[in-house]
C-alpha cells in the first residue's frame, strides 16, 4: 500500500504541472482549431455570395428564418465568432455562438446524413464537443480573457 501512495505521489507533481499549463496549451489548440474551420468556411460562403444565398434558398431549410437573413447570420457567426476564439476574448460565448451555428447546420442540411461517407456529419460532432470544452472548461491562460481575469484580481 506505502508503494501506491508514493507513486500516487510522485504522480501529483506531474498532474499540478499539467493542470497549470497543459489545458491552456489544449485550449488554445482547441481554439484555433475549431475556429479555423468556421473562419475557413465563412469566407467561402463571402467570396461567391450569390452562390451561398443559392445554398440557402434550395439547399439549407433553416427553420424559422427567410434564406437570406440566415446566410448572413451564418457567414457573420463563421467569420467573427473564430477571431474573438482566436484571440481568446468573450470565449466561452463565442464558442457558445459557434456551437449554434455548428448545431444550425446539422439541423438545416439534412444531406450531411446521407453522405456515404461519416466524415461530414462527424466533423460537425467533433466541433460540438470541442467548442463545449471551451465553453465548460474556458479559453485557459493563453487568452485575452485569462490576461483579463489575472488583472481583475
């Protein structure tokens, strides 16, 4: 038993050290990583608009909203919403605002569960769970918002 309770021990050290640093350097990865891929489809949907109102009167069924209000809310929460992650400010409601338009698209694109291929419908489970780690766990030391938080107190 004295064996266990030293390795245990030993294993703390390794664990306050991950703890201080280690999940900021995740969050900051999860960051920039789930952010890119909506900053990279924003600026899809912008460079060839009348082609993405297209998508959103025949493709998308965005409920509740007419087509071209939704192709601008999407292209806005793609383009800005990935910069305030990115920087680290207002994190956890930009990733909250993510996973909105993340669950939007799953929700108005039906196809994405037709494709022969999981790939599509999974990228979109793993943004989710990724952007609600930020959203539970916060952006970590590398962040506005941690820099902020750390001049607060």
């Amino acid at each position: 038993m004295n064996f266990f309770l030293r390795l245990h021990a030993f294993s703390q050290q390794f664990d306050d050290k991950l703890q201080a640093w280690g999940g900021s350097l995740v969050s900051l990865g999860l960051r920039l990583f789930v952010g890119w891929q909506f900053f990279k489809a924003g600026m899809i949907k912008v460079s060839d608009w009348s082609a993405t109102l297209s998508l959103f009167q025949d493709e998308y069924k965005v409920p509740v909203l007419p087509p071209e209000i939704a192709a601008v809310m999407g292209a806005g929460g793609e383009l800005i919403f990935p910069v305030f992650l990115a920087i680290g400010l207002f994190s956890r409601p930009a990733a909250l605002g993510l996973f909105v338009v993340n669950a939007m698209a799953v929700i108005s694109y039906p196809q994405l569960f037709q494709f022969e291929c999981p790939a599509a419908i999974n990228d979109h489970f793993y943004w989710a769970i990724s952007l609600m780690v930020i959203v539970m766990f916060g952006p970590g030391k590398f962040s506005l918002d941690g820099f902020l938080s750390s001049r607060r107190r």
